[in-house]
C-alpha cells in the first residue's frame, strides 16, 4: 500500500467521528496520533474461533508501518473463563496504554480479559460478540445466522485430551468455511483457511460471560454488511447497548479483517487516536 500524507490521514480519521460510516477509507498513511510527549498505546489482537493469529496479518502490517506496536496473540479457543484468563495475563506484560481488539468470539474474550485490566484504553469489536454478563457467546449469533443450522451439517466434531464432561472440538465444514465464513474471500484462499482452521470447543460457546467491560471501557465496533456467522443485525443490537462508535462496512463477510484490513485498521486506528497515553 502506498503512504499519503498527514493531512490525508487526518481527514479519514475525522470521518469515523458519526454515528456510521459506510466503507471506510483506507488506512494508509502514517497515524498523526497520539500528541507527541504521550506514550503510544499497543495495539493487542484476539482472533476468533476457526482462525489463528496469522487473520491479523494485514492489519499488523499497517499499525507496524505506521510506527505502532501491535502484538496478535493466541487464543487458546478451549472456554471463556480460562481464555480471558490467558489473554489478561499477557496484558500484564505490556507497559502503558493498550487497544485491544476482538474479532468473533475474540470479542467474548476480550469483553472478559479486560475488565480488571487497568492499561485497556479502549475496545474494538470487529464481526465480534460482545456478551453482558450472563450470556453465551452462542446465544449471540442472532436470527438468520449460518450457525443456526442442523450442528451435523455446519460441524465436524472431534474429541480431545482432557476435555469437559460433554464438551468436543468443533472444525467447519469445508462448505461452511467457504461458504459463510470467508464468502467474500477467493475460493482458493477459503479452501487454504479452511484446511489450517483452529478447532474450537463447544465450551468456548457455552461459557457465560462473567463480565462486561464494555460497561467502562469506550468501545468501537465493526460490522460487515454481508456477516453470515454473527448477523449485522445482531452485532448492531450489541454496539447499541454498548454506545459503542459504528462502523458499517457494505458487504464483507465473517473474515473481513482478511479480505479488507485496510478498512479493519481504519477503525482501529479511529480507536488509537482516542487514547490520550499517561
């Protein structure tokens, strides 16, 4: 991608101050954020379910070139408890402001994983859950959802070591994952995510949510128009319970953070530029 001036970058980023925005411009150029003497946040990515860290690719790409440090970990993708436990203890490890981002049922953890992290500065939701205290990540597809189909046609299932009492790991079925999942993506580049999918456990589903730190936390949210897995209209309902900063982007899929990062970091970076540092 090539750079554009400050000036350029400065009037994308006023564009994220509505309600919405429809296609967000391109992240290209170089954030004019923070103020100079502040400490810049670090931005911390949680993927979802059937991904890996490497969905984070292009957006790390572009906070990178633009002088941020931005850290894609790994969810562990077991239950909720113990995977917001994971990815707060490696907040711990970061010194000043954090951005952290979820994508899918990264957003589960992330709603959880921040709540008692005092270095969280904002919240990005990206085709994510974002759970009050109680619910499930599975109750939150919303109605029209791939994923409220007959589990034996979405899910191949498979045991694994030390699992709870009833709970499996669950892999997508190839016509699911291409489908659904990365219907905007091309078909061979959906096969290949397909093929390298992380398994997820039922449990991570089912887990209810012991927190909600949206409730605190000033919170940003993405939503793709063409979302088969988490509806649009579902993740709306959630950002507006959050007063969460919308973006809505037309068409997409689940896995627009793949096949639009430009537009995924637009919104990160609107997020960024929120955070005022120590």
């Amino acid at each position: 991608m090539s750079r554009t001036g400050t000036g350029t970058t400065i009037a994308f980023l006023t564009m994220f101050a509505t309600a919405f925005v429809t296609q967000p411009a391109r992240a290209n150029g170089p954030l004019p954020c923070p103020s100079p003497g502040t400490t810049k946040p670090t931005v911390v990515l949680v993927h979802g379910a059937w991904a890996d860290t490497s969905s984070w690719n292009g957006e790390v790409d572009v906070l990178r070139r633009a002088g941020y440090t931005a850290r894609a970990i790994g969810n562990p993708l077991r239950n909720l408890d113990d995977d917001a436990a994971t990815v707060a203890d490696f907040l711990k490890t970061v010194s000043g402001p954090v951005v952290l981002v979820g994508h899918s049922y990264g957003g589960s953890v992330i709603t959880n994983a921040a709540a008692n992290a005092p270095n969280v500065k904002a919240l990005v939701y990206v085709d994510a859950a974002a759970p009050d205290t109680g619910e499930t990540t599975a109750q939150l597809s919303g109605s029209g959802s791939t994923l409220n189909g007959d589990p034996r046609s979405l899910y191949d299932k498979a045991s694994y070591a030390k699992a709870p009492q009833g709970a499996s790991d669950l892999y997508l079925k190839r016509d699911v994952f291409i489908g659904s999942f990365a219907s905007d993506l091309p078909r061979d580049t959906a096969a290949r995510l397909w093929a390298s999918q992380r398994a997820a456990s039922t449990s991570a589903f089912e887990t209810p949510s012991r927190a909600a730190a949206w409730k605190k936390i000033p919170s940003w949210y993405f939503i793709s128009t063409g979302d088969r897995i988490i509806t649009p209209t579902s993740q709306l309902s959630m950002a507006r319970r959050a007063h969460s900063k919308v973006t809505r982007f037309e068409g997409g899929s689940h896995l627009t953070l793949i096949s639009h990062p430009d537009a995924v970091t637009s919104v990160i970076a609107s997020a960024v530029c929120s955070v005022k540092g120590d």
